[in-house]
C-alpha cells in the first residue's frame, strides 16, 4: 500500500534534510567565534583572544601586588577618624559599582574583585586584569573642596572607580597585553624573514685549507650573526614606531570606553554622574587648561601620542553621554 505525504509535510522534510549540514556547520562556526572572538558581556563587542583567563589574571594580580603593596595602603581600621571616612567611603561605592555589574554581566561573579587606597601623593587611580583596582590618596585629596550641593565625594569617586571597573569587565588590559605580544611576535617573524631574504653569508677564499680554512670559516659564520642580528634589530627598531600609534589608539579608544560605561554604571547605582564632567574640569585645571582653550601644534601632538585621551576631549563625550541618559530616546 502507498501511503502519500501531504506537500507541506513532504516540504518541510526535504527543506530538514538539505539544511541540516549547513545549520551543523553555521553552529559549529559559531561555538568556534565565540572561543577565538568572544563577545563581551558588557560591552557587546567582540574581540580576538588567544590568551587565558587564568594567565591574564594571575599576571594582573602580581602586578597589583607590586604597584599597590598591603603596607602601602589605607585600612579601614585607620586611628585617623578623617582617613576611615574615606576609606569608608571607597569601600561603599566600589562595593556598590561592582553588585551593579555583577548584575548585569553574571559571569564577572567569578572575578576576584578588590579595592586598595594607595598612600601616594600621584593623582592617579589604576585597574589591574581580575577586578584590582587601585585609588590613590592625592586623586582624593584633590577631590577636598570641590563637593557642590549637588556633587558629593561619593559622586566623584564613583566616576573614577566606574571608570577602572569597566577596564576590568571590558578586559581592557588584557587586550592591551594581546596586542603587545602579538605585534611583537609578528614584527620578529617578519625581520627575520627580511633577514633571510637580504642578508647573506661572506664569501670564504676557497684557496684556504686546513686550520686557516676552519678559521675564516668561523669569522664568517659570527659576522653573518652579527650582520643579521643588526639587521633584525633594525627593522624591529622601523616598526616600533607604527606599532606605538596602534597601541596609543587602541589604548584611547578603551579610555573612552571606559568613561561611557563607567558613567552609565554609575548612573545605575544612583550617583550623580555630573561628576564625570567635573573630575575632567579637574584634570584640566590641573594643567593649567580650560575647557575651549586652543591647542598648539606641540599639545596637539602630545595628546597624539598619550596613553590616554585629552581632558577636553573626555569631557565633550562624557556630556554627550549624559545627555543620552538623562533623555533617552
């Protein structure tokens, strides 16, 4: 007996059968994205990874412990009632930065989050891969005297501590140490292979025999040794310079990634996030610049090859995304 199958079922079979490679194969490629170039859970962006979690942060967490010793920081037993405060106060809007993050990006659950006030008069605040952060005393005290009826210290401490947080989550140094290695390890491939290609071994008088043969020999190989690692070390030397302005670039770009998310952040753990903008009013103030104040051609090029974007700049974007908050579309 024949037994018939109605089209759309029959359809549906033969479309199942002449997919199905194609979906193993689209998920197979996925799963192999997501290893080589996960997405971020914060930022939803991707970004190419070849080196572990556990490597990156076992690195961060012996950098952490060189630039920010135990015996260098501020406790919360201080005797000082001024000191405790602030370490107080540190303490509380990390803690409340990090549950914010913790609930909207579960996986840095596992990360080893700390914060230490570093006794150190530098205006200076840093975040090592793992969630180690670092604030010193001279970024706080510059902080005294600059609260309004609106702003409090609180506020301005979250706009840093936001900011370093999100290095963290965004793995920011992590990238930044990919890159290291990866533009070095491809420059020495490259100058080696230059070096194959266009340095060449002196010529030994075929008339030598014997020990003065052996001798010219040996000259030979140690001045091609020389002359190639002369040559590597040249073109090493040409490549450094356009791998600085990547490196510079990329750092920039994670800077002010690392304001707009420390912001919104921020905001989420209800701060004031105008604070953002007057920590930057700070840094300019402290360069002796304001806001609109025309740049030279020398400063132009400083802020071009800073580690970290100009004050005015941040400033500009740290208002534009104000704004985006406070007036959603």
């Amino acid at each position: 007996m024949k037994i018939t199958v109605p089209a759309c079922i029959s359809a549906s079979l033969e479309y199942t059968k002449s997919t199905r490679p194609y979906q193993a194969f689209e998920t197979l490629a996925y799963k192999v994205m997501d290893f080589v170039c996960p997405k971020n859970e914060l930022t939803e962006r991707r970004g190419f990874k070849f080196i572990p979690n556990f490597v990156v942060n076992a690195l961060g967490y012996m950098t952490y412990a060189l630039a920010c010793p135990s015996y260098k920081t501020l406790k919360p037993t201080e005797s000082d009632a001024n000191l405790k405060a602030l370490v107080k106060d540190v303490n509380e809007v990390f803690n409340n930065l990090v549950a914010e993050v913790k609930q909207r990006c579960p996986s840095t659950e596992n990360m080893s989050w700390e914060i230490r006030v570093k006794q150190d008069d530098t205006v200076n605040a840093f975040c090592c891969p793992g969630g180690k952060v670092a604030i010193t005393t001279g970024i706080l005290e510059m902080m005294k005297g600059k609260e309004t009826n609106n702003i409090k210290r609180k506020d301005m401490i979250a706009a840093v501590l936001g900011h370093e947080i999100v290095h963290a989550v965004a793995e920011h140094g992590a990238k930044r140490m990919q890159i290291s290695i990866f533009s070095s390890l491809v420059i020495k491939c490259a100058a080696y292979g230059l070096s194959v290609l266009f340095v060449r071994k002196p010529n030994i008088d075929q008339a030598l025999i014997g020990n003065e043969k052996k001798k010219a020999e040996k000259e030979a190989t140690e001045k091609f040794i020389e002359n190639r690692n002369r040559f590597c070390k040249t073109i090493e030397n040409i490549c450094s310079l356009p791998t600085f302005f990547l490196e510079t670039g990329h750092s920039q770009s994670n800077e002010f990634e690392a304001d707009e998310f420390g912001i919104e952040i921020a905001h989420k753990a209800k701060y004031n996030i105008n604070a953002s903008v007057s920590l930057q009013q700070m840094f300019l103030g402290m360069k002796g610049q304001s806001e609109n104040q025309q740049k030279g051609w020398f400063q132009k090029a400083g802020d071009a090859i800073s580690s970290h974007p100009p004050s005015d700049e941040r400033l500009q974007k740290n208002r534009e995304t104000i704004n985006r908050l406070k007036n959603p579309a």
